[in-house]
C-alpha cells in the first residue's frame, strides 16, 4: 500500500495572529480579570496566522449551534471537494478510479455527511465506499491513514482517499472565560487535506509505503482532551495533563511498535507529528529524545497555519511528500494524540 498523494485546501479567509488578539480583546477585553492573561495565550501558541471559516465579522451573527453547523456544512463541502480534487490530480488519477471514500471530522455534523455530499458534487462513481467517522478529533488524521491501510490490504486493487475538514473557529465559545477556551481561541485554525492511497496492486510507483500501524488506547483518560456538547454547540476539554501524558506514554509505545517492527527510533529517518502546541511538541522531542530539526515541519505548519486538529498531521505529510524527499529506502514515524486519550502510530518506508 502507498501514499499516492496528499491534497490541501484552505478557506481564503486568513488573519495575523495579531489580527485575530485585536478581535478577541474586542469580545472579551471587558470581562476578563486581566485582559494580558490573553495576549499571553495567544503569545504563547506559537501560532503566526490562521485560516478561518468565514470573514471575521460573520462570526457574530453565529448565536446558535444550527447558525455555525451550517457554516460548517458549506465550507467543508467546498474545501473537501478541493482537497479531493487536487490530491487525485497530484497522483495522476481520475476522479473516476475511486474505490473508497473516508471522512473524519470532529468539528460539525451533517447527514446526509459531507463524504455524501461530495459524491454529488464531485460527481463520484455511484457504488464508492463511504465510511464517515466522528469524534477521533486530534488523532484521526493519522487514524484515518492506519484505517484506510486496513481496507486496502482487503481491497490490493483499489484507491482510496481520506479526506479530514476541521473548521475549528465554528466550534469557539464566545460566552466560556475559561483557560481551555480561551488557548483554542489562539491555537486552533481551519483547513482540509485529502490523502490519495492505493492498494499493493496498483501500479504506482510514487509515494511511500505503508509497513505497520498501532493504535494505544489509555484508559480512565476521558477528560483529557475532547468536547463537552451541549445547546451552544461544542464546548473544549483540553487538559494541562496533555504534556505529561505524552512524556508518560509515548516513547515506550513508540519503542514497543519499532521494536516489533525490528526498528529502533535511531531508524527512524523523517517524523510526521501532529503539530499539538508547543508544550506538546516540546514533550514528544522530550520523550522520543529526537534530534534538533526533526520536528520543523511540524513546527512550521503549526506556526503558519495553527493547529487543524486531524488535518494537521495530514499537511505535515502533505509537507514531507513535497518538500523533504527523504532517502528512498529510510523509515518515517507517523504520528498523533487525541481524544480517548490515545495515540496512533504509522510506520512508513519512501
């Protein structure tokens, strides 16, 4: 199995992140105890600019959870169908050839759901598999890979495509003061990614192999990272904890997966790591004890476009197919945390 090629698309809407302070200052500035407190989170983030769904001044008009899903709806159909379009185009395949079709998203709901949707818009072949899939949040990008992986060795002559849209700032709470809320505020964007993949029989040549995939849950971590739903939409649960759970976890599961792949980290040539925000990438260098440089993709992608929750590890790879050419032969680490809390783990050869 291959990744083919790896699609992004993102609402023209970008703001400075300065931009972004000014308008949150506006909305909060009178009821915060100490308006500094959210220069500082958004400071803090690392975070340069970012895409949003809509014009800053729709926002206000979002009263309703109904207001801001339906947003959600539109942009994500034509940003996904984007996605698609130049994913497939980048692998040298038509529209036509695809097999499958999975969707994962944590940021709105539709049913008929948007993979449907795009069956209509893109004008997808009628007997497509659909598989969407709600509530991995953070780790579904490289989730989604790992799943997409597990069909193609069923199916060694089809294509499949995984598409992630994750249009965060229509999940902001305006009315919630609390730190949770207002570090989102700073760190999360919005953007779509698609990623093209082919089963062992298909003839491409381009693109790096999938070896091994490992999913760890941990129990009893529920209110680690997630969202509580109610009447005003979807409400973050994003613990101080993240951090310490990466350096508790991560480098003996990382460990446990090579060493079952006969690997060690010292093989491990390219990291392909969701961009979580700063204390969460410097804990992942922290526990994996990584070279100075390993990470900079994914700093750079958190830096220009913020966290996109599971389309984020989604453009890092987009990143590393483009731009890093690792050495044909060497191994990547695929890489992301979520809700659960778990972790995903994709093995990768160029």
């Amino acid at each position: 199995m291959r990744i083919a090629a790896v699609g992004r698309a993102f609402p023209p809407h970008y703001y400075r992140q300065e931009e972004l302070l000014a308008a949150a200052r506006r909305h909060w500035g009178a009821e915060l105890h100490n308006p500094k407190r959210l220069e500082q989170f958004f400071q803090n983030v690392l975070v340069g600019g970012r895409h949003l769904a809509l014009p800053l001044e729709r926002y206000p008009a979002l009263e309703t959870w109904g207001a801001a899903n339906n947003a959600w709806i539109e942009v994500a159909e034509a940003t996904g169908a984007e996605a698609i379009r130049q994913a497939m185009e980048r692998a040298g395949l038509a529209l036509s050839e695809l097999n499958a079709l999975y969707f994962v998203s944590v940021t709105g709901i539709a049913t008929p759901s948007i993979d449907a949707r795009l069956m209509n818009r893109l004008d997808l072949p009628s007997d497509v598999k659909r598989v969407p899939i709600f509530g991995l949040g953070c780790v579904a990008g490289a989730a989604g890979v790992a799943r997409v992986a597990d069909y193609l060795r069923a199916y060694p002559h089809d294509v499949a495509v995984l598409l992630s849209v994750e249009l965060c700032s229509l999940t902001l709470q305006r009315q919630d003061l609390s730190i949770p809320n207002l570090i989102s505020s700073g760190l999360f964007g919005d953007g779509a990614a698609a990623v093209v993949m082919v089963g062992a029989e298909r003839q491409v040549d381009r693109g790096p192999r999938v070896l091994s995939t490992r999913s760890v849950f941990y129990p009893d971590s529920e209110r680690v990272m997630g969202w509580d739903i109610s009447e005003r939409g979807f409400q973050i649960v994003l613990s101080a904890e993240v951090p310490e759970v990466v350096r508790r976890y991560l480098r003996d599961d990382v460990d446990r997966f090579l060493a079952d792949n006969e690997l060690t980290r010292s093989d491990i040539a390219s990291w392909v790591a969701h961009p979580g925000g700063p204390k969460v990438l410097e804990a992942m260098q922290e526990a994996l004890e990584l070279p100075d440089g390993a990470l900079d993709r994914t700093w750079t992608s958190l830096r220009e476009v913020g966290n996109l929750s599971s389309a984020s590890v989604l453009m890092v790879l987009g990143d590393t197919l483009e731009n890093g050419r690792p050495d044909p032969g060497s191994f990547g680490l695929m890489l992301a945390m979520g809700p659960g809390f778990c972790s995903e783990l994709v093995l990768l050869e160029w």
